[in-house]
C-alpha cells in the first residue's frame, strides 16, 4: 500500500527506512522523500513511527512547517 502518494512511497518502503534509519524521522524524510510534500500522509508516518516507539514526534514539512505529536 502507498503511504506517500506525491512520492509514491509503499509501506514497505518506510518499514525498510525506519529499520535502517532508526527511528530519526527526519533521516527516514531525508532518504523517502516521505512526507515533504502536501503532507496528506503525514498522520500515517507518524502512526508508523509510533509502532515502534511510543514517544512523542514532531515532523517538519517545508511546504506546510507542520507538527504532529503523538496520534492516538
């Protein structure tokens, strides 16, 4: 499944980034691409993320300068 349509970033993709990047979010941007767009995906990527550590996050996106903590 796509989580980043702008980018055409699958799941597995992301999966692959944050098990190689750690849980550095915006390393895991910096390699996908993910979620440097229109940051429609953005509430997936933090779900993503919160899979794996269930601190909060803050993401940056240079178009919208958007947050997203903790997403329940």
């Amino acid at each position: 499944m796509f989580i980043c349509i702008c980018k055409g970033i699958s799941s597995r993709q992301l999966d692959q980034a944050i098990e190689s990047c750690g849980n550095a979010i915006q390393k895991v941007q910096e390699v996908t691409g993910a979620g440097t767009d229109c940051g429609k995906c953005l509430p997936k990527l933090c779900k993503l993320f919160q899979k794996s550590e269930e601190s909060n996050i803050s993401i940056k996106v240079p178009n919208f300068g958007t947050h997203c903590s903790k997403i329940s």
